[in-house]
C-alpha cells in the first residue's frame, strides 16, 4: 500500500493507521510526517513516528505546538487485546520528545482504527475507556487551561444541602455522585413514578454545573411531550442555596431544528432529532410525537451514526437519559455511545436491558411499593368489570343484516351476510366492533362508580385506554350518550387529535371538564395528571414495562385543596386510584420486554417510521416494498393521486422501485461506476460504498410524517362490522380478588396507627382508656387527631379508611360526608367501642331515641317545639360530638331564637337536657 509520499509502508498497522488517519482529519487535527512539519496547516498537529528517548512513537498530538498526547496504532486483530498495549501507550507518554524537555504528555490513546481507548493521566486514578473516535485539539486546549480535569473536579462537590429533598431524592443524589466520584461512567436511577425523577435530576445537573464547572448537559428524551415537560420543570426549578430560577442562572435550550446554541449550558432533546443531528438531516417533527419505544421494528445492525465535527464526541460531558427503559436499545444504543460522557438513567421501571445496559450500577432504588408507604405516591385497588362478549366473542348468522363500516371515512352500508361470522374477543373493536359490548361496560361502570367512589357527586377525573382511533371515537360516542352529558364532559387526547393536545391536557389537569379523557397512546406514559383517579383499561397490555408506566399516570398525590378545585365533592386529599380492568389487562401474562425476533406481522406504522428515521436493513425495506405493491392494487385513482401529492410527485410504484433498487447489485453497481466518472479520485470500494448511500438516501427520503400518516389510514380503508345482533351483558362487576388482602392492611395500618398514638393525644387516650369520658369529646379535639393523621399518614384518610371496611364487612349507615364524622366512627370501630363500622350520626340517632323514650317513659313529657329543639342539638352532636351552652347563640340554633328560647322551653333544666344529652349521645 502506498504511503502519502508515493513509498511502499511496511508497518502492518498501516490499514488501521489509514482509518486513524481519517478519523483524525474528520476531528480536525492535521496528520503529518516527522519530515514533513507544517505547524500554520491546524491548530492541531498529529505527527507520525516522531523520535523520543525510548523510540519513535506512532503518534504525537501537538495543539499550538505543545505536545499534548500519544496514540498507540494498533492493527485491527488487536482490537480483543487492546488494554495490553495501555503500559506500552503510557510508556511513551512519559518519554522524552526529541528536542523538548516535556513533561509526561496527558492524553494518550490506543487504537486498531476501529477500537479506540483514552486515557486521561489527569484523572484521580486514570482509567481508560472507549470513545467513538478522537478528541479534538480545541478541546485539549480548554482541558488542559481548565487545569484539573472533570473528573477530578467532581471530587470537590460540597455537600448536599438536604432541605426541600424527600429522603429517595437525597439517596439518589447522593449515591449518584459517590458513582462519579468513582469515575464509574454509567448510573442507574430507579425511582417510583411520582416521587420526583426530574426534580432530582435537575438538582442534580445543578450540582455538575456549580460544582464540577461542568460545560454541556444533555437532557435526553423519547417524545417532543416528555421534553416540553423538562424544559417547564428547569424554568419552575430554583435551587435551594440561591434566590434566582435555573434558567435566569444557566442557558436552557430545548432542540427545535438541527441548531445547537455553543451558550447551552444545558440542551433538551429527543433522541431522535439528537440522531438527525448527527446523520446531518432533518427531521420530520411527527417523528418526536410517538415512543420509537413501541415501534415491533428490530432492525439487525444498529442505524448507523457517523462523525459530527460541529457536535463532537466530547461535546456533553453528562446526558441524562429520561425514562431510560425505553430508549437506549436497538435503534438508538449507538447514539448514547457517541458522546465521551457520563451517562445517567432515569426510570420507575428497569428491566434486564437497563441494568445491562448501565453496568448494573444502580445508585437508587425506590419502588412504588416504598413511595406509598412514605405518602409520596399514592396506592390502587382494581375493580373488575366483565361481559359475556369480552370475554369469549360472539357469532354473526349468516343472512343477518349488518353495519359495515369504512375505517378511514367512517361511512356506513347496509349489507346482508352471506356465511356465519365468528369473532374472538381478540377481533373486537379491529375487524368487528359491537356497540353493545362498549356500551355495557361503560353502563356498568357508571352504575358501579357509587361503590368504586361512594359520596362523590361528580365523575372522578378518569383516563380510559383504548385499542385505536376508531375505537377512541367509539367509546367517546357512547360515554357521552350513556353519562348524558355534552362533547366537553369527554376528550380524546392523542397526537392524531385535531384539536391542540396539550390544551385538552391542560383541560384534564386543571379544568372542571373533561372528566373523562380517551387515549390510544399518548399520555400512556411521562405526563402529569395529579387529580386523576380512575384508569379505565379498555385495551390489554403485554409489555410489563408498559402496564406499569400506563398504570403510573395515577399514583401522582394530589392535597385536598387542589384536588377539590377540579373535583369539588372531595372529601379528603387525593388518597389512592382505582384501576377498573374491563379486557383482563390485570390477569394477562406480562413479559419483561417485547420479543427481538422479527415477525412478518409488524405494523406498517412501524416500518415507515423505520425507515424515515434512517434503518437501512434489507429486509426492511423489501417487506415496506411488499406492503406498498399491496396497497397499490387495493387504492382508487383519486388515492393514488393523494399518495403522489404528498411524496413530492413519486408515484406508488417509483417509491417500490425506489426501496428495491438500494439492495438491488446491479443498480448498486450502476450508480457506482456513475460517481467514479463523476469522482475518478475516489476508490472502486468508496464508489460502491457511496452509491449504496445514496440509493438508500433516495428511498427513504421520500417518507415523512404526512405520508406515512396518509398510507397508515388509507390502507385501512376496509370495513369493519357493526354487530347490532349480538347484545351484551355483564357478567361480572366487583373489587379484585386481592383488593380484600389491600382493605386488611389498610385497616391494621390504621389500627396500629391509632394505638401508637393513644397515649399522647387527649382524644385518643379517652376513646381507649376512658370511654366514660366521651362526653367530653369536642370538635377540635377530633380536629387535632385528623391533623396528625394528614401530617404522618396522608394515605389513611377516613374515608379511605371506610371503604376498606365496606370491603370486609357490613357496615351501618352510609360512609359520612364529614371526615371528622367518619373518623370518631373508625375509632369507635377499631377500640371495640361499636362491634361494627357505624355511621356516628346512626350511633347518635339510636341513643337519641333511646333517651327521649327514657325520659318520656317517666313524668317528663316533651312537647313538640320541645322535640324540635332537641333534634336539632341531636343534629349538632352528631357532626361537632359534644355541645355547649355557648353553641347555642350560632347556626343553627341563633336563627331559632338561641339559648334565650332554650331557656324558654326547658327553663331551669336547660343545662341538666345540655348534659345528659353529652353523656346519653356519646356512649
């Protein structure tokens, strides 16, 4: 192989030495002879085999003429022995240069052209690590004014003020930094959907920018939603040690283009755009809509991502990988591993991916289980719902007369069924859809909501996941007209919506209306609705990861006050939420992770979106040909026209022949020899490399987010069938099976609780050592009771409470509307005072008619403006426990002449009425 100089090179590195030649150039360096030196041609100058005291070196880095690192060139065969040559590499590093008197050179490198290592000899115990290829000399230039390096600069964060932190905030913060302090490169953070991942982050990014001067963090996404959600929290976000916001102190920059701001100090980005950026293209927005996560496309190499001199590898020094679970493997693993940088995930629910992926470095684990026993989330019960036809299907006579739908339109025809149809529960709402059966389940679920949240006079905020689009509409459609209600009373909230999506979210967050929202996907996962209550699962779920971010967007707590001012019949702050299973999505086995083998059944959606994001699998693009040929036969004229219109004058069959020809040799080789004409410098095998881009170029881009929108709907313009024969009926409509083991706990909590307590609150003492003192109960004693209970124990509140006893037991008397009310009649309960849950005002009723009948078994006849009156300090006692002659000049007593028409009636026994009805009540 010819050198640079036209001489034959007899170093057998000589093919990797060409790659770390040209990955050199791309990262600006120049690569010159020990002969050949030409210091104006760069700032940064890599010399080949230039002389030190122990021998020539493959490479010397020089930035502005001072000697700065070493690279060790290796072939690629030694890529499995890499490290073995680290002692070699340093060796030379702390080797004179010829005619410098240098100290030991900092920066030294490793590399088969293909493997690259680094090693900081800056660094508290210098480690090496792999990078995606060389630093730039700008960069050692600033490391090396910065005096000390990163990593070293993270042994000096202060401590961790820890006021306004909850304690699995502090942990993760904490052990967090203990990880970069022991230069590990990757963290893991497991918190509890609630407890605060973003808020720790932020703290956190805070702490690296402070503290460890810190230069460029990355925020990473997987959705444009989940990244405005950040970008709010940095804006909201003001540290605890200084009086101005994050953005006022650092620059926040949330990617909307390829443009990246040198003055972020911190940017905000999908890791889709993050991948467009890096590939040099655009990027369609509708690719930020939707989680690539759900994508069943698994491509058999990883997207390829090259070499962006204007982002280099070492532009982030930390990135921060928001809801990690989802993100990192596949499409997008090769993205993460470009950057030189911490990495730092965050997310409720890891699976064995992600403790793979960070190195089993987890620095905190806080489950959901943890953050309701500590009142940072909220727990669920479940609540069964069941029809015959969810459960097996149904069949259609032949003959019967029947609905069929157009998916697309909507439109409806009559038609007569030649043969039997039969449907499993799997065809619902896809290929059939019965009205019946939606509406059965909705109707149950309105008839049940008394017993799912007894007391509530509105509908709690509900969220209910469907199958698709269609079947949102549908379900929309029947809410409305089963609940009586307008268009206002429920939304559908998914990207598709014509309407602005984040307005209906804010709607649903902070409104009186909706009270129901309808989604197919979108706010499945990362978006904060505190008030919501209910989750209606209309759709089943086999990803566990999945189920339990869906189920996540319901464990948010919520204080009473706020959750009163969208639901204003709340009794008490947000306590818990209620999952109502109508598809069995709580019995279906869960995997921990969709399959990776590839199935011919995988969505059209999925491979268009594949392949706009830039896969370039064969099969890929041979299935998404396929799939289009199909669809050509089956479009009108008018169809077709649309589909050309939308990709820029290709037809159908162009786009075809588009997809074929980028695997296809010989129009490979074609368009080979056409750039070799056109570049005659380039190489046989840079020819045939380029041309395979090229045709790849040219097929993909014709795909875009309103194409594929486009071909996604036209193609399912096949009908479905309305099944108006079959009527459903529910089956089934009751708690979980373990909702009976969830009411126990909660009560024994509650009891263990009380008895904890007896001691040191007056009230409570009474309840269990003096009950003869009941008397004496007032309404801010029990007040004080209720308080230390919301302060230590929000998640047992009264009524809560109760409807865990209504579980388990007969219960007397409707649960209070009062929480004190219902309080005094828990603690009744669990003091063995009453042998049952009772309602205090029924408890209050009884006694009352017991002593009235006392009193007028004797002489003692009470008259009817007499009894009138004492209904009414019978009323009184049953909601305040105790009354007082004083009481008498307030609501309601004042309006009927107060404690002078008191005395009137009972004269000089006004005070003995007074206290034997304190004493006869209260027992």
């Amino acid at each position: 192989m010819n050198n640079m100089d036209g001489s034959i090179n007899q170093f057998p590195e000589q093919e990797a030495r060409d790659n770390i030649d040209k990955q050199l150039n791309a990262a600006g360096w120049a690569v010159q002879d020990k002969d050949k030196i030409d210091w104006n041609e760069s700032i940064g100058i890599a010399i080949r085999g230039y002389q030190t005291n122990v021998g020539p070196t493959d490479y010397v880095l020089f930035v502005e003429r001072r000697p700065v690192g070493i690279i060790e060139a290796k072939k690629e065969e030694e890529g499995c022995r890499i490290t073995s040559h680290e002692l070699q590499a340093e060796f030379y590093a702390k080797s004179k240069l010829k005619y410098l008197d240098n100290d030991p050179l900092p920066f030294v490198y490793e590399s088969t052209g293909t493997i690259t290592r680094f090693t900081d000899y800056r660094d508290p115990k210098p480690r090496s690590r792999t990078v995606f290829t060389f630093h730039r000399p700008e960069t050692f230039n600033e490391w090396l004014k910065e005096g000390i390096s990163l990593r070293a600069r993270v042994l000096d964060i202060l401590e961790l003020p820890e006021s306004d932190l909850r304690e699995c905030q502090i942990n993760a913060i904490k052990n967090l930094e203990i990880s970069f302090k022991e230069n590990k490169p990757r963290s893991l953070i497991q918190m509890a959907t609630g407890s605060g991942k973003t808020y720790t982050a932020i703290t956190s990014i805070y702490r690296l920018l402070k503290f460890a001067d810190a230069k460029r963090i990355l925020f990473l996404v997987d959705t444009k939603n989940l990244g405005e959600q950040a970008e709010q929290e940095f804006m909201a976000y003001q540290p605890s040690d200084d009086n101005h916001k994050f953005t006022e102190l650092y620059n926040v920059q949330r990617l909307r283009s390829n443009y990246i701001s040198p003055d972020s100090q911190v940017c905000i980005s999908t890791i889709q755009r993050l991948y467009s950026i890096l590939k040099g293209e655009k990027l369609d927005e509708g690719a930020e809509e939707a989680n690539p996560n759900e994508s069943k496309w698994d491509p058999k190499e990883p997207m390829p991502v090259v070499y962006d001199g204007s982002i280099p590898i070492e532009y982030f020094d930390f990135i921060v990988i928001d809801e990690c679970h989802r993100s990192i493997y596949n499409l997008w693993k090769q993205v993460l591993e470009y950057f030189d940088a911490f990495l730092i995930g965050l997310t409720a629910t890891p699976d064995k991916r992600t403790f793979g992926f960070f190195n089993e470095n987890v620095v905190s684990e806080y489950s959901h289980e943890e953050a309701v026993v500590d009142g940072v989330n909220v727990g669920y019960d479940v609540y069964i719902i069941e029809t015959e036809i969810s459960q097996y299907g149904a069949t259609i006579k032949a003959n019967e007369y029947v609905d069929k739908r157009e998916r697309l339109s909507r439109r409806n025809r009559w038609e007569q069924l030649d043969e039997d149809v039969s449907y499993s529960k799997k065809d619902l709402d896809k290929d059939i859809v019965n009205p019946s059966q939606i509406r059965n389940i909705i109707r149950a679920f309105k008839n049940k909501l008394p017993e799912i949240f007894p007391g509530r006079k509105e509908i709690p905020k509900t969220l209910i996941f469907a199958k698709t689009d269609s079947h949102a509409d549908d379900i929309i459609q029947i809410v409305r007209e089963e609940f009586n209600e307008g268009n206002e009373f429920c939304k559908k909230i998914t990207y598709k919506t014509k309407e602005d999506p984040k307005s209906i979210l804010t709607q649903f967050r902070n409104a009186y209306n909706p009270r129901i929202a309808v989604t197919v996907a979108m706010i499945s996962v990362g978006t904060d609705v505190k008030p919501l209550e209910c989750l209606l699962f209309m759709r089943d779920v086999k990803s566990k990861n999945y189920f339990e971010q869906m189920k996540g967007r319901g464990t948010r707590i919520l204080g009473y006050d706020d959750l009163k001012k969208v639901t204003p019949s709340a009794f008490s702050a947000k306590t818990h939420f209620v999952v109502v299973d109508a598809v069995g999505v709580t019995k279906s086995i869960k995997t921990d992770s969709r399959p990776l083998e590839r199935k011919r059944a995988i969505p059209m959606k999925d491979l268009l979106a594949a392949v706009t994001m830039g896969a370039r699998d064969e099969d890929l693009f041979t299935s998404l040909a396929s799939r289009l040929t199909r669809l050509e036969k089956q479009l009108t004229d008018k169809e077709k026209e649309t589909f050309e219109e939308k990709a820029n004058g290709k037809t159908i069959n162009q786009t075809v022949k588009d997809l074929l020809n980028a695997y296809n040799p010989d129009k490979i080789e074609e368009k080979a020899e056409e750039l070799k004409r056109e570049n005659p410098e380039i190489t046989k095998t840079q020819a045939h490399e380029m041309a395979k881009e090229n045709l790849s170029k040219t097929a993909s881009s014709t795909f875009s987010g309103e194409l594929n929108g486009y071909i996604e709907n036209v193609r399912r313009v096949h009908e479905q069938i309305i099944d108006t024969v079959n009527i459903d009926e529910v089956t089934k409509a009751q708690w979980g099976e373990d909702a009976a083991d969830k009411a126990r706990e909660i009560i024994n909590d509650f009891s263990a609780y009380m008895e904890e307590h007896k001691d040191e609150i007056m009230a409570l003492s009474i309840f269990y050592d003096q009950p003869y003192r009941l008397r004496e109960l007032t309404s801010s004693m029990v007040k004080d009771i209720l308080e230390k209970l919301k302060m230590d124990k929000p998640l047992l509140a009264p009524l809560y409470v109760w409807q865990a006893y209504e579980q388990l037991e007969k219960v007397n008397g409707k649960s209070p509307k009062s929480e004190l009310v219902a309080l005094v009649s828990l603690i009744r309960r669990v003091t063995g005072i009453d042998d049952k849950l009772t309602a205090y005002d029924k408890t209050v009723d009884r006694n009352f008619q017991k002593w009235v009948f006392e009193k007028q078994a004797g002489a003692l006849k009470f008259n009817e403006e007499q009894m009138n009156w004492l209904r009414m300090m019978k009323e009184h006692i049953a909601t305040s426990f105790h009354i007082e002659v004083e009481d008498l000049d307030y609501t309601p007593f004042d309006a009927h002449g107060g404690r002078g028409m008191m005395f009137q009636l009972f004269g000089s026994g006004m005070n003995t009425v007074i206290n034997e009805m304190n004493e006869a009540l209260a027992v």
